[in-house]
C-alpha cells in the first residue's frame, strides 16, 4: 500500500508548556473566577441568577431550608465528579489498551498517560466540598432521620445506615482517589523508566498494574457512582447506575483525550498522528455516544414501562417538578450526547477531519456536564438550580486547572515514549 511506504516522522518530541500557553489558560481561568464571583453575588443577594422560581423551593430542601450556599457546595460537587470521571478515564484508556495489547495507540499514549495527574486536586476538592457542604447535599446526613422516635424518622433512608453513614463515606471517597492515583503513579513511574531502559521489564510492570487497575476500577467505577451521584437522591435506586456513569465518563474522557491530540497536532507536535489514529478515535467516541444512549434509554425505559412510583419519581422530577425548569435539559441532553455525535461522526470522512471531530468532542464535553448538572441539581438544589453565571464561571476555572495540569505533566517526558514495544506498529497504522 501506498500509505506503507510513506517516510515517518520523527518521534523525538518534547512538549514545551509556553508563556503564551500559560498566559491563555490562565486568562481563562480569571475570566472564569470573575464569573464566579458576579454570579456568587447575585445568588448571595437573590439577583437575576438566584433563582426566578424560589417558591418551588421546597420541593427540593428536603425540610431543612434554603440556602444560596447550596447551590455554590452543588457546583462544586458536580465539576467535582464530572472532572473526576475525565482525569481517571485517562488510566482506564491506558489499562484496557495493555489488557488488548493494542499497539496502534503508542504514538500519542502520553496523553491519557498526564490526564489522572489531575487527580489529587478534584479529589481535595470534593473531599473538601464534602466536609464542609455535604450536610446540604445529601440528605442522609441529617442525623434525625435514623431516629425512630423523631419527627424526621425515614425508614427507607435509616435501612441504608450500614452503607450511608459519613465515616465510611469518607473512607471509600479517600480510598477511591487514594487507589486511583496511586494505580496511575506506579504505571506512569514503569512508563517513564521504560524511556530510560528500553527493554520489555518496565512494559510487563505497566500491563500487570492496569489490570490490576481495571479490577479494582470494575468494582470503584459503580461504588462511586452510588456515592457521588445516586446517593443524593437517596429513595431512589437503579441496578443500571454503575453503567450509566461509567458511560458518561468514559465518552467525556475519551471526547477530551481527542480534543488534546487535535490541539497538540495543530501546535506541530504528534506528527505521527495521522488520519486512521483519527479515523479510530473518531469511531471510540462514535460508538460509546451510542453506548451511552443505550444504557440511558434502557434505564429510563424500565422505569417508565414499570410505572412504580418509588422509581419513575425520579425522571417525574427532572420532566414536570420544580417548576419545570430541568425539562429544557432533558432534551438538551438527548440532542447533545447522541443525535448531534451521531450525526455528525456517522461517515468515515467526518472521523478523519479533524475540525469535525474537534466541533463533536466538544458537543460530548459540554453534553455530558449538562447530563451530570441534571443528576445532581434537582436532588441537592431543586427548583432553586439553573446554569447561570456562576456555573459557566466554576466550568472554566476547573477547566484551566485541568489543562494547565495536564500540559504540566506533558512537559515531564517525551511526547512519543521511544521505547514502547508497539512504537512500530502505531507508526505505521493505516486502515485505508
């Protein structure tokens, strides 16, 4: 073939994090804190963002009142998660790759390789939100629900204790990120003295710690799920929520691990990347967009078939409560995650251009932070949520951290590992 024989860049490759580079993100990232700080203003003072339906209010605060510091601790649980599922989809990438033994992503590895570098600080800042502003999140935290002499006595809520209880909260929350990032730290400690030795040593170490990762991911990937989403609304359950989460972080990992190979081809860097490495993540973010909207739909289909009241209420909530004002979202959602990707990436040429895929990517992106903004508004804000000032504001700041993170750890080792075993076999994909 005639692509076989074509000559191959060259893969000496060091990423150079410049000033001009810092200067953006951070511009970014103060536009952002200024948006934060107007739209904390006009919540703290009920102004145009507060919210114009507060007399929904109640439906929302479960008895214990509202207060426009919920919606700030709601924010930041939710770039929280959402920032969470992008950084550690970085170590799943890498793990089920090793797993396969796929070669043809060696070329731009180093890329999911830097996203959990993320990691430690959305950790800090959710560990953080929890202590401080979980008593406003998650209703199980009020203590007078387990009381069967109270007032607030909940039986439902008062069998989950055992699981729902905020010691051991916090311990599977530390445990998460703790397993995590130490599981990535050891992978990425093998990967770099890989670059060092060469040899095959450093590469079976990374194999056998990304199995070990996807183990204890299979099991972390639902129990966190529970945790940090489903258990805001703690009547409610789904035996499909592990899945749905997974879904949704592992399509917005994948969307924005495109986004950053596009970026780094663009500023001459990757030029090994070429159009079938495009042409198959174009097809990775294609197909769990699907994936995606089939767990979603299968979820809300049972529910909606079945009809019980304990399990519709809460799609009932999104559709019709609080006023209405999550309904516009729901569909949003829809639009967003799987007919404009699945449009738009449907044919072979649109997975190969990468202006298209970048116009996808970032649809997914911004989808799937509206799909979590309508899992965990209704159940810790209600009819007091909206996307406003404020959450446009905290979505650039934790967005410029994030990148400015990544393209920290990027400058830590060659773009290209040299020494990867499949090097060759990624420099030469072609599936033309």
């Amino acid at each position: 073939m005639a692509s076989a024989v074509h000559s191959i860049p060259s893969i000496d490759e060091q990423f150079e994090f410049t000033a001009s580079a810092k200067k953006k993100i951070l511009t970014i990232g103060a536009v952002g804190l200024v948006l934060v700080l107007i739209g904390a203003y006009f919540l703290a003072t009920g102004g145009a963002h507060g919210h114009e339906v507060a007399h929904h209010g109640a439906e929302a605060d479960h008895g214990h009142g509202y207060h426009w510091m919920k919606r700030v601790w709601a924010n930041l649980w939710l770039n929280g998660v959402f920032f969470t599922g992008i950084s550690v989809v970085g170590m799943f990438w890498l793990s089920y790759n090793y797993l396969a033994q796929a070669g043809w992503s060696a070329v731009f590895k180093r890329v999911p390789e830097a996203m959990p570098s993320f990691l430690p600080i959305v950790g800090v800042v959710m560990l953080v939100t929890f202590i401080f502003g979980g008593h406003d999140l998650f209703h199980w935290t009020h203590e007078g629900l387990y009381d069967p002499n109270g007032p607030e006595y909940d039986p439902i809520i008062a069998g989950k204790k055992g699981y729902l209880n905020t010691p051991f909260f916090l311990i599977r929350l530390v445990a998460y990120f703790a397993g995590w990032y130490g599981l990535w730290f050891v992978l990425r400690k093998a990967s770099l003295a890989e670059d060092l030795e060469g040899g095959l040593d450093n590469y079976h170490k990374q194999v056998k710690f990304g199995v070990i990762f996807l183990v204890f991911f299979a099991v972390t990937s639902s129990t966190s799920a529970w945790d940090f989403v489903m258990s805001i609304d703690t009547h409610w359950f789904s035996t499909m929520f592990g899945w749905y989460t997974l879904a949704n972080w592992h399509v917005t990992g994948l969307a924005t691990m495109v986004l950053i190979i596009i970026t780094l081809k663009e500023n001459g860097y990757l030029k090994a990347v070429n159009a079938s490495h495009f042409h198959d993540l174009g097809k990775f973010v294609f197909a769990f967009s699907i994936f995606w909207t089939y767990v979603w739909f299968a979820q809300f289909l049972l529910y909606y078939y079945a009809n019980i009241p304990e399990e519709i209420v809460y799609f009932w909530e999104r559709f019709n409560g609080y006023g209405g004002i999550y309904k516009p979202w729901f569909f949003v959602n829809i639009f967003m995650n799987f007919v404009f990707p699945f449009l738009l990436l449907m044919t072979r040429d649109s997975k190969r251009t990468p202006i298209i895929l970048k116009i996808a990517c970032c649809f997914v992106i911004l989808g799937h932070y509206v799909d979590f903004f309508n899992n965990i508004m209704p159940g810790t804000v209600g009819a007091h949520g909206g996307i406003g000032l404020f959450e446009v504001g905290l979505l650039m700041v934790f967005a410029s951290a994030f990148i400015w993170t990544v393209a920290s750890q990027l400058t830590k080792a060659k773009l290209i590992a040299p020494n990867h075993p499949m090097l060759q076999e990624s420099l030469y994909h072609d599936i033309e």
